[in-house]
C-alpha cells in the first residue's frame, strides 16, 4: 500500500509539472495526489466501477496517460 501511495504522489507531481525541475513542489504533490485517491482509492482500488483501479498499472503507462490528459489527446472532465 505504501508503494502504491509513492506511485499516486510521483504521478500527481509528474501531472502537475509541464517539465522536470529540480526542487518539486511537494505540496502541489500531495494535493493532486489527494485528489487522485477520491475516485481511484487509497490503496488505488477504485470502490466505483466509473473510476479505473490504479493498482497494479506500470508506471510508464501511468505517466504516458497523464501527458494525455494533460496534452489534450486524452479527454476525460473530470481529469483535467
């Protein structure tokens, strides 16, 4: 579970930045990774059957979605 929390915070500060910059917002972070728990799950096993379970995904796949949604090429409102 602990692993699964460090993948939601590492995607959320990923999402959140348009490039890798040293000395990340932490904070930012944390906060979009909160907003990932409320559909996908603490534990990212979403409780809903609308909201993909995250756990158990590859981590480059999670990446190359949320530039995704961040690009435009993926739409999804509530991702955005």
């Amino acid at each position: 579970m602990k692993q699964l929390i460090k993948m939601i915070f590492a995607v959320g500060i990923v999402a959140a930045s348009a490039n890798v910059m040293a000395g990340a917002d932490i904070k930012a972070g944390e906060e979009k990774a909160t907003a990932c728990v409320a559909c996908h799950g603490a534990s990212g096993v979403s409780v809903n059957p609308m909201f993909p379970t995250l756990a158990g995904q590859h981590a480059d796949y999670m990446v190359q979605v949320l530039n995704a949604y961040k690009s435009g090429k993926r739409k999804n409102p509530i991702m955005q």
